[in-house]
C-alpha cells in the first residue's frame, strides 16, 4: 500500500501576510486544495494524510468534501516543527503502507508523472526525492556579506518534494533525529543521520513551492494551464 502525508501545519511567515498562504485563492481554488487534488487523482496513491494545525480540522474537512476528493483521507495535528508534524502523519498511517510520499502542501503543481517516478525509486533503494540541478552560479559566505568561497554547482542540486520512503526507513531515520535532539529541515536530511542512500529523481516540469508573494503569479500561470 503507498499513501501520501501532506504536511499543511506550518505558517507560512515567510509570505509577510496575515492569512494563511494555503488558504489563498489561486487558478479558483485554495493552494492546499490544488495539492491535495494532485495526489487525490494520483493512480499511485491509496491514501491521503494531511497534517494541519490544530483546530483546523473542520476546514479541511469542509474543503474535502466541496472539492469532491474521492479518496480515503485522515486528518492529523501537526507539531512543533515539520519533522514532528511528519512523525504524526506517519504514525497515522494505515497499517498495511509500505511506501509513503511526504509532501508540502504548499507545493500544487506536482505532476502524476513524478509522484509515480519517486514512488517507484522509494521501492528500489528505500528513499528518493524530486530535484533539479543547481544551474545559477553558487558562492558561500561566513558573514552574509562577503564571499567566502565558490562551490562546484555541477555536485549541487535543489531538491523538492515529494519525498519518497520506504514507512520503515523513514521511521527509524526520523527516530535518530529524535533521539540526537537535532532539526532537519526536510526528511532527506534524516536519512544522512543513518546513512540511508536518497535516490535524486530529475523534476522534468515546473514544481515550485509557494514560499513569497513573488512566486504567486508563476504558480497560478502553471495551475492556469499558461506554463
């Protein structure tokens, strides 16, 4: 069985606005809501977790059941951080789930096509994620202000999700995490923790993830069909 977590628990700060950027209205729907049909129309997908702030419950709920979602869902509260929310989503899985994806909720373009690729890549090696080689011309800088040094962006990729995994694998690198009391700030960073190889799956279309006002207008043109 492969299933999928979207994790909707987070804030959004970044966006510098008061409402919830999972609740904005973009291409006639909230962003969450295009995310969640993605993997709602994924062949490849069996069930849905979507883990969101407590207390958010209903309206996930409600958007569920006006966006006609067909398959089986459970909602989870998220915790603290990301990979505390991730940990609760996987803990709700059903019990027959071998492969899971995780996935921003903030990230609606992702296509059938790459859920499928990093679903398959997951069952091969144990964890996969989708990623894009670094093309623009990387330096490092210890202050923030200077140039410290020029990195090689033949060896650098950006990676994005979904992120794929074997429960079993993801399970014990999320539990290092927890027993080192360290912060990963996504699930590939966990696997490093117990040398778990991650298979990079090449994104072919546009994926991006909501993150500032600037992305808006990209994302609905690809949502629109105009991309």
């Amino acid at each position: 069985m492969t299933c999928a977590i979207i994790v909707a628990a987070g804030k959004g700060t970044r966006m510098g606005i008061d409402q919830d950027k999972l609740f904005l209205e973009i291409a006639g729907r909230p962003l969450v809501a295009h995310t969640w049909e993605r993997f709602d129309q994924s062949p490849d997908i069996e069930h849905i977790i979507v883990v969101v702030r407590d207390g958010n419950q209903k309206m996930f709920s409600e958007m569920a059941a006006q966006f006609r979602f067909k398959k089986p869902f459970t909602l989870v509260a998220g915790g603290k951080e990301r990979q505390d929310s991730v940990w609760n989503g996987l803990n709700a899985l059903p019990e027959k789930t071998e492969v899971v994806a995780i996935q921003d909720a903030a990230r609606p373009c992702t296509s059938n096509e790459l859920i499928k690729r990093c679903i398959e890549a997951a069952k091969e090696i144990g964890a996969a994620v989708a990623a894009m080689p670094v093309t623009d011309t990387i330096k490092a800088s210890e202050d923030r202000e200077h140039i410290s040094r020029h990195l090689d962006r033949s060896r650098l990729w950006s990676v994005q999700t979904p992120q794929t995994f074997r429960v079993g694998v993801i399970k014990r690198a999320l539990a290092e995490v927890q027993k080192l009391k360290v912060q990963v700030t996504d699930d590939t960073a966990a696997c490093e923790l117990i040398e778990q190889p991650v298979k990079l799956v090449h994104v072919a279309a546009p994926n991006p993830k909501l993150t500032t006002k600037a992305d808006i207008a990209y994302i609905e043109s690809i949502l629109s069909g105009g991309v």
